[in-house]
C-alpha cells in the first residue's frame, strides 16, 4: 500500500486503567495472554499493506520498546518499510497539554518526511479487525476531506463512557464529535481512527497547535467541521474498547466465547484461523501463519484427551483450547 503511512496513536488523556497503567502504557498491556495491545492496530496495518508506520508513546515506553523490537514479527518489508517508535518529550505536568496534537507537534519532522499521500490514524487502546487498504480507497472514492470510523453499539448508557460518540446526518456526514455521558443506549462509539491526506493532517496539527495548547485532532475538526467534509464509516466485527479495568476483563472474556471468537476471520500478526475441531470437553481451532506455527493454551479446566486426532508434522504446531462452560 503506496498511498499512505500509518500513526498508531496512544490512549487519550480522559483515559487510565487504575492499577495497570501505573506500570506500563495500555499498548503494552496483555492480551488473551499472548498478545499485547499494540499488535492490534500495527497487524491491521501491516495486513492493508501499509508498511511504513509510526507509533507514539507518551510515557513509560521500555515494556512496548522491547516487545515490538525491529518489528520484524509484523512482516513489515524490511527494504521499503519502518516501523518507528516516536516519544513525546513535553514536561508539561498538567496533564490537559498532554495530547495527541502536542506528540504530533513535537514530531512534525518525522510527518513531513513521509512521501504517503495519505494517513491512516488508528489508536492503541482498542480491539477490533479492518482492512485500511478498502478504507482508503472508499475515502478516495467519496471525496471527503477526512474519514472517520465508527461502532454502533446498544449499550452506550453502560459502556464506552471514556469514548467519544459521533453524531451523524442521514448521508453519514459527520456533524459533530462529543463525550459519550451515557444518556443514551444507542450510540455511534467512534473509534478514534481518521483517514485523510497527509497534508490536511499537517495543516490541522498547527491550527490545532495555533488556537489551543489543549486542543486534540478531535477538538480541531469539530471546530472546523463547517469547512470540511467529514463522513463516518460504520465499523462490522467485534470491537472492544480499553477504557477501565473492567472494559480490559470485559475484552478477554468475550473472546474466550467460541462465537465471539470466530467473527475474527483473522486474527493478529498475520495469524489465520483454519480450522475448528469440537469435542463435548473443549473446542480446538487449528490456527496457522506465513510463517508461525505455535502450540498455545487459552483456557482448559480439565484434562481434554485429544487421542484420535492426527495433526500434520509442522515444525510447531498452533493450538487452541477453548473450555466449553457448561
């Protein structure tokens, strides 16, 4: 994908999971205890065959240094693509200056230095599967200025009250973006990704910058939304939002469900799922990669005899049992 560079955004200021935060950035958090968060939004990325991609870290970066690395597990190209690792070194101690407009700000050399065209902005703080490169190509196709991806949910009274909503027109043109209160079940959770040419970017960043230090990409086009045309794409698949502790429980145990599972066609770095083999103890699904074999445990309460099964001699094999709860 020659036409844009990705930006994986770290969690916005209103966010903090108590407890887990004070050790380590939410990027760099667990997942079904193979994964870390991070691998979400970069394999989304590398999957649409975006290669060139940067992730911004406001603080404590040494666990998600060390776990992302060169990047090499992704399957980045390692001749035309990079994944770079941006700080934010603002020692602003208010923590309302502390946003993505003041990272972009600081690292605005690193923007402009890429050829892309366009960006695609997706966040490290939520779950959820999507293929930039047909994103990309429907922005293109519509002519707006920017694209921003949204989830229908029904339980917005109770959950995602840290995430932003977006308020849409009939032909899905985005009229403003505002705090989720909780006043409503049916809301659009917006999911902090934007798709939108690198120079608009750029030029929203210094505006941002120019009318207040506390603004976000977020405040600027809602300032700005009579001048630009912003529309809103609806987001199919599971989706999941790391906002608290009990949203990050919430997120694990959804995807120990077999069902909630299989609607994750893929999964992450370049992980397949193939096959699912059911006995009345446990569920098996056969997973395999480019390049990754890998046997992995989720949950098992007993011991599941899996005599009778014959697997292929792969140098190693992916496995993964899930407890059918009665």
């Amino acid at each position: 994908m020659y036409k844009a560079f990705g930006i994986v955004n770290s969690s916005s200021r209103n966010i903090r999971v108590e407890g887990l935060e004070d050790y380590r950035p939410i990027g760099a958090f667990s997942f079904l205890g193979r994964y870390r968060m991070v691998d979400f939004p970069i394999s989304n990325l590398s999957n649409s065959g975006i290669d060139r991609i940067q992730i911004y870290v406001k603080e404590k970066p040494r666990t998600l240094v060390s776990h992302i690395g060169t990047g090499r597990h992704y399957n980045i190209n390692s001749k035309s693509g990079r994944l770079q690792i941006l700080f934010t070194d603002s020692d602003q101690r208010n923590n309302i200056y502390n946003t993505d407009i003041a990272s972009y700000y600081e690292n605005m050399e690193c923007i402009e230095e890429m050829h892309h065209p366009y960006v695609v902005i997706t966040p490290d703080y939520m779950v959820y599967t999507a293929d930039f490169s047909k994103l990309i190509e429907q922005h293109i196709q519509s002519e707006a200025d920017i694209t921003l991806l949204y989830h229908a949910v029904d339980n917005a009274k109770d959950a995602y009250l840290n995430c932003n909503i977006l308020n849409l027109n009939k032909q899905k043109g985005v009229i403003s973006i505002e705090p989720n209160h909780g006043n409503a079940k049916n809301r659009n959770i917006f999911m902090d990704t934007y798709i939108m040419k690198k120079d608009l970017f750029i030029e929203l960043i210094r505006k941002a910058k120019a009318i207040s230090s506390a603004f976000t990409l977020a405040d600027i086009i809602n300032e700005l939304h009579d001048e630009l045309d912003v529309r809103g794409v609806s987001h199919r698949g599971f989706f999941a939002s790391i906002t608290d502790f009990q949203s990050y429980y919430n997120a694990n145990m959804d995807l120990i469900d077999i069902k909630a599972a299989q609607t994750h066609t893929k999964s992450y770095n370049n992980i397949i799922l193939l096959t699912i083999y059911k006995k009345p103890e446990v569920t098996i699904i056969f997973m395999t990669s480019d390049s990754l074999y890998l046997f992995y445990t989720v949950l098992t309460p007993k011991s599941a005899s899996l005599s009778g099964l014959s697997f292929p001699c792969f140098s190693w094999i992916i496995l993964l049992l899930i407890s059918k709860r009665s």
